[in-house]
C-alpha cells in the first residue's frame, strides 16, 4: 500500500493543480484531483504558492480548515463512489444530491461523515467503522 509522507501527498495536489493550469498530460489520480481543485477557487493560490504551502501547519486551535486535508478527504471519497466502496456509499451520495441539489454539498455531507470516523478510530485506536460512516451518511441524507 502506498503511504505517502505529508509533504508527498501536498506535493501531488500541487503537482496535479500546475498541470492542469498549464494544460499537460495527467494521470488519471491527477486528474481527479484536479477536478476536485477546480471546484475548490478558494485554494488555487495556495496551491501555487510552493515550499511555504508545504510547510504550513493547520491546527484545529488556529480555527483554520487544513486546505490539502480537505482536498485529500475530497479525493478519497471521489475513489470511494467510484467503486461504491464502502457498498451503499453511492447510493448515499445520491440521495443526498436530491436532498440538497447540489453535488458539492453532498459531498461536504460526506467529507463530515469520513472525517468523524477518522477521527474516531484514531481515537479509539480502531480500525474505521465502515457501518457508522454509512449511518452518518444516511443520516445526513433523510434530515
């Protein structure tokens, strides 16, 4: 399994957002990236911004969201629906979709949900629970 280091997966999301800026050849991954950079306009300059972007640090103390988290946590999910992994997380998405019209949105549903299952299996030192990521998605859709 691939594990890259911090600055490594910042580096692939700055990497991703330059060639698509400057229109070159991409992966398929880079390409998803970004798409998903593409809809995120408020991290564009950040991610041009080179060696301090990669040194920064986001602390939930400095009340600032972590953008290159907030990017990878978008790409995770992005791979997840794409092979409905965990089952019935595409079916969640789309439910939410209808719930809120906006496919963005729906996708920040599903980035809270990802998120507080990260947070609770490093927590609780556990695997992630897939089931409660699927309630919490359920729930967000039928609110």
């Amino acid at each position: 399994m691939f594990s890259p280091s911090r600055d490594q997966a910042r580096q692939f999301l700055m990497t991703a957002w330059r060639k698509r800026r400057e229109s070159l050849p991409a992966t398929a991954l880079e390409t998803m990236a970004a798409d998903i950079i593409q809809d995120h306009p408020e991290y564009h300059g950040l991610l041009v911004e080179g060696e301090e972007a990669l040194a920064k640090d986001w602390t939930p103390d400095s009340g600032e969201t972590n953008p290159f988290l907030h990017l990878s946590l978008h790409l995770a999910i992005a791979e997840q629906l794409q092979i409905d992994q965990p089952p019935g997380i595409r079916a969640g998405f789309e439910r939410l979709c209808q719930r809120h019209g906006d496919r963005h949105e729906a996708l920040h549903d599903i980035l809270d949900c990802l998120g507080e299952v990260i947070w609770q299996s490093q927590r609780n030192n556990a695997p992630p629970d897939g089931a409660a990521y699927l309630d919490c998605i359920q729930r967000k859709a039928t609110k």
